[in-house]
C-alpha cells in the first residue's frame, strides 16, 4: 500500500537550529531514504522550500485568485515528502516515527488513493 508521509515542520524552530543541526537531520532523513531504497518502498520525496517561496491558487466565481504564500495559517508548514509503499498503516507510522522532524515538527501519514474518487 503506498502511503505519502507530508512533514509538515515548524519553521521558526527550524530558523533556529544551527547549521551544523539541520544538516544532521538532513542526513538521517537521507539514511532513512537510503534503506527504503534498498527495500524497494521508497518511491519518491524531496524537501521543499519555506512557505514565503509558496504561492497559492484558487478559483471562485471564474476568477482565478493568486496570492504569495500558503493559503493555511498554521504554525507548522509542509516541509517536504516521502512517498513509500509498505504492507500496511502500522510500518507507514513506524517508518514517520523514524523520520527526524517527528521530534519537532508533525509527520502526517496518508494513504493514497489509485484512480477516480468512488
């Protein structure tokens, strides 16, 4: 079953790590990867940049809307993905559980749906 790990971290702890911290995370994200790789259930992921780089797009009433930034005002911003395909939602949560931003920030795990909605 293939599921989309969505990082979502918050940025002002992230502004405020060194360095030296942010590349250790990322290179554990990058292990983590690396065995899921090896494993043949890592199917894609990339970290992405801040919120303020975002621009959002909407439609209403035929006019399209496009503002900077994401549309939600949360504290936490999607960060980046994983996309994996394991047996089942228990070794998708174990696999978020591994990820270093869950210590800081919120992994959200989501199924995903193959084709047309039913």
């Amino acid at each position: 079953m293939k599921y989309m790990l969505l990082i979502c971290r918050d940025e002002q702890v992230w502004d405020k790590l060194s360095l030296a911290e942010r590349q250790k995370i990322y290179a554990d994200t990058v292990k983590i990867q690396e065995e899921l790789e090896g494993r043949g259930q890592y199917l894609d992921g990339h970290p992405l940049y801040p919120s303020s780089a975002a621009t959002s797009v909407r439609v209403r009433d035929g006019k399209r809307l496009v503002t900077d930034g994401p549309f939600a005002e949360t504290r936490e911003q999607l960060g980046g993905f994983m996309l994996i395909d394991v047996r089942d939602l228990d070794e998708a949560i174990g696999i978020a559980a591994r990820i270093p931003l869950a210590r800081t920030s919120t992994v959200e795990v989501r199924p995903v749906r193959d084709g047309a909605p039913r």
